[in-house]
C-alpha cells in the first residue's frame, strides 16, 4: 500500500468509482475495492461507460438497427447481395 492507493505489479490500484458497484471484475483488499482489470477506474468511466463492466449492457442506436460500416455496405452493393 502507498498514499496514492494500492501497488501491484509496478501500477498503482486506484478504488473503484461507484459506478462499478455490481461488477464481477471488482475485488476487494483490506477493505477496499480495487478493480481486477485497469488500475484506474475513474479513467474508464470518464468517457462513457467502461468497456470491462459485466453489470451493465450494449446500447442499442435510436432507430433500432446495427450500424454497418459504409465502406462494406459499398462494397457489397456493388457485389450484389
């Protein structure tokens, strides 16, 4: 343990922000919760949702449809399908 939180593997384990209650990727040690996956939770969440949470799900676009990459969707035009 340091003052900057706990140090593992030469990265240093910041505890879980509250949007990770719930995850299954969260451990805890000597009473605190660490995540298991990135040593700084607070970054994974900055920008939107974080890609190793297991307690939350996909969203879907508004109109309902998979986004399809343009450059495929030509070249399959032009194959015919």
């Amino acid at each position: 343990m340091t003052e900057e939180g706990m140090l593992f593997n030469g990265f240093v384990c910041q505890p879980v922000v509250e949007q990770c209650e719930g995850c299954e990727r969260t451990g805890e040690f000597e009473g605190q919760t660490y995540c298991k996956s990135y040593p700084m939770p607070n970054a994974k969440w900055a920008m939107g949702a974080c890609n190793f949470a297991t307690h939350i799900k996909a969203t879907v676009d508004k109109s309902g449809q998979v986004k399809i990459n343009p450059l495929k969707a030509s070249k399959r035009a032009a194959r015919g399908r």
